[in-house]
C-alpha cells in the first residue's frame, strides 16, 4: 500500500496517459461483441485493444521502474493463477483436435481479459478517485451506445424490414449479422434488437448492469447536480431498451437486483423521484402497446410460455452436469469445451451450454466450481468493504459518501442480477463480466485513502 501511496499524486499531475486512453477504450468497448474480424481465429475490437493496453502497461512500468503492486491487484493475480491451473489441468482431458483448438480459444480469451482484470485494478486504484469515475462512465457509455444503436437497428427493421447490419457493420468486419427475428404474427415479423452483442439476451442482460448501478446514485445525486437529470434519461431509456430485447432472463436478473436495493433504499423507491417517472415511462409503453394491442399480447404470451422447445433446453442442459461429474469429476471435460461435448451427443454443432453454471461444471469441474465461488465470495467481500467505507464517510460528514455507498449497493444489486440471469443463459465468461468484476473489487481500495487522509 506504501507504493500506491508514494505514486498516486504522481500521477494525478499527469493527467490522462496513453495508457489510461487505452484502458478506457477497452472499458467501453467490451460490451461490441460484433465488432470482430475472422484472422487466424475471431479477433474481436476490444481484444486487440486489450491486447496494445496490456503491452504499454508493462513497458511503462518497465520504463518508470515501478514495481509498486496494489494488494487488491496482487489478490486478483492470485486468483488468475488458480484458474489458470485448474483450466492446464482440464487440459489433460481433451481427446480430439477439435477439443484442443476450443481450448486454445478459450485460453486465449481468459489470459486477455483476466490479465486486464488485473492490470486494470493496479491502474485504477494508482490513478485514485476520478479515473474510477472515469472507469464507470466509460462502461455505462459504451453499454448505452449499444442501446442507441439497438434502436437504429429496430426502427430500420421495422420501417423497411432491412437488416441495418449489413449496410453499417458488414463493411468494416466483414462478417454476417442481422437483427433477430423471433417470428411473425399475422405476416408482421417480431424483432428482438441484438444491437452489437449478437444476441438480444446477453443484451438484455448486460443493460441490467448500469440501470442498477446507476440507479441507487440517481435516487441519492443532490436535485441541482447538473447530472442528476442525465442519469435519469439514461436509466428510463435503458430499461425501454431492455424490455425491448423480449430478454426473460435479462428481466429475472433486474428484478432481483432490484429487491436487493430495496433493502437500503425502500423509501426512495416509493417516493416521487422513482415513482413519477417510472409512471411516465409506463404511459409512453401503454400508448405504444395500445396501438398494436393483438400483436403485444401475442408476443407476451409467448415470451411468458415455458412449453416452448428453446424453454425447455434451458432445462434439459442442466442434466449433461451429472454425466460429465460422473467421468470427469474434478476439472470436467476442459475449457471451452461444451459445444463439443453437445454436438458428439446431439450432432448439433456451434451450441452453447445455455448456462453459466452448466459451463462452470461441465468445462471445469467440482474444483473450477468451488474455485469460482471462492472469487465470487471476494467480489461481494469487496463491495461489502465498500459500503462500509461510504458509512465511514458518511458519518465523518464526507459529502462523497452521498456517491460511494450508492454505488457499492449498485454495484452489489447488478452483481446478484447477473447471477440470477445466467441460471438460464451465458453472459458471464463474456469480457464485460471481468470489468463488472473490475468495478466491484476497486472502490474500496480507491476511497479509502479519504480516511486515512482524515484526522
């Protein structure tokens, strides 16, 4: 902590580094799933960004002979070589050529965005309280601008039943994307807006992250802060956005992180600053529902049924957990390996588990499981640390504290909401969960030197 301490005001005189300019880039960036190039493999915009970020990272420090390492780096660091393990052990159970070429997918993309996880918490926690607000509002940016793009997408969709993909995204990747199409009804197609994640449910579910994160910060933010009006738009438009992605799973996970900020901030949520414009949010939604009421009802009808066959392989994925324990039960079948698994016992190919927990047993095993409830438990240790550090401040008279526990509450309520939402779907081995990760394990670290500062 000594060196942490020593280099903060350093650099803080400097201001914005190329460094840092690459760091936030990936931060918003993560989240742009389509944006990525077949090149010896899928190479995606952020991936290459991490990858120069990482590189200049090490040669400033190279350069500045520092080697000052934060503690919450260095646990992070720890963390990355137990999964590091457990997925070199996993290795041993390949048998095909197939199953070793997804696990070297897969290695790669775990060195690159844990690697970042921990470069990123050095980063943050040595460059203090600005850059972690910088941080958080590169990640929410970059999530609404997929949002705003998502609404180009269905509204294009919807006007001329063209795909804006091909027009705006084909050009530069060079790859086929489109708009997905849940069905029709009376001939009319019913889009899902994907945006630029590839699918509408991991945007669903990413979307929950910066509504509840932002929202516990809107309901304390001072009436004549200048961002207080902002921050409510935002919110309002990316829950329109998410209820637009038709997401069940994106909808369970915001509606239990919305219960666990309901414990702190009972009182704020049935005041009139949540409670009016959630009201006029819903008369906005009727008068466009109320329009095209046969077709609405339909589709939620639909989407509210569990007859359907893609239902009922969120369930059926959970049973190939006993049968893969049974053969491979401490580090399972390998990283990255379940759509291999699937296609030599279904003969379907390029399909995924459905399920992050499914993902965590079959690729890693009883050891890669406990592994991973061990960093979950850090996670929420951390956040827990946090909110006790925005307590601190408040009782001190710190004006912060009017930020920094809303946003370990924020932060806690996405946190549980993305667990919820992967019970049925697969977003958490996907990059944005290791800055959610990044963003949770930091504040502690980065607003406690206020304390120490004071008397």
């Amino acid at each position: 902590m000594t060196s942490v301490a020593l280099a903060r005001p350093r650099a803080r005189a400097r201001g914005l580094t190329l460094v840092d300019g690459l760091f936030l880039v990936t931060v918003a960036t993560v989240t742009f799933a389509k944006l990525q190039w077949e090149l010896a493999g899928t190479l995606s915009l952020s991936d290459v960004v991490t990858a120069v970020f990482l590189g200049a990272f090490l040669l400033d420090r190279v350069e500045r002979e520092d080697s000052g390492f934060p503690r919450i780096a260095a646990v992070a660091f720890g963390f990355f070589l137990a999964f590091l393990a457990v997925y070199l052990v996993g290795f041993f159970n390949l048998d095909t050529a197939q199953a070793l070429a997804q696990w070297a997918k897969g290695m790669v993309k775990f060195l690159l965005h844990f690697l970042f996880l921990v470069a990123g918490a050095a980063l943050i926690v040595r460059r203090g309280e600005r850059f972690y607000w910088l941080t958080l509002a590169a990640f929410c940016g970059g999530v609404t601008a997929n949002a705003l793009y998502a609404v180009l997408q269905l509204g294009f969709a919807e006007l001329t039943g063209g795909n804006l993909d091909a027009a705006w995204l084909q050009p530069i990747t060079g790859g086929a994307s489109q708009i997905n199409v849940y069905g029709a009804i009376e001939g009319a197609k019913v889009f899902r807006p994907n945006a630029l994640t590839g699918d509408p449910n991991h945007l669903g579910i990413e979307l929950l992250v910066p509504i509840l994160v932002l929202l516990p910060i809107y309901l304390r933010m001072e009436k004549t802060h200048r961002l207080r009006r902002w921050l409510l738009v935002t919110i309002a438009f990316l829950f329109v956005m998410q209820l637009a992605t038709l997401s069940r799973s994106g909808l369970l996970g915001l509606g239990c992180g919305f219960l666990v900020l309901l414990v702190p901030y009972r009182h704020l949520l049935i005041s009139r600053r949540f409670l009016l414009p959630l009201a006029g949010v819903a008369l906005v939604l009727l008068a466009l529902v109320a329009r095209r009421a046969d077709f609405f009802e339909q589709v939620i009808r639909s989407r509210l049924s569990t007859e359907g066959g893609g239902s009922s392989t969120h369930f059926v994925v959970y049973g190939f957990i006993p049968d893969i324990l049974a053969v491979h039960p401490l580090f399972g079948l390998g990283l990255n390996n379940f759509s291999v698994y699937y296609e030599f016992v279904t003969g379907r190919t390029n399909f995924g588990p459905h399920s992050f927990y499914v993902a965590v047993f079959v690729e890693t095993g009883i050891v890669g499981a406990l592994l991973f409830l061990v960093f979950l438990v850090w996670l929420f240790r951390r956040l827990g640390t946090a909110r006790r550090i925005g307590r601190a401040l408040s009782e001190a008279g710190d004006p912060v504290a009017r930020r920094v526990r809303p946003l370990a509450w924020g932060l806690t309520a996405a946190l549980v909401g993305t667990l919820v939402a992967n019970t049925f779907y697969l977003t958490m081995t996907f990059y944005y969960f290791f800055v959610v990760a990044l963003l949770a394990i930091t504040p502690a670290a980065v607003f406690s030197a206020r304390l120490a500062r004071r008397p």
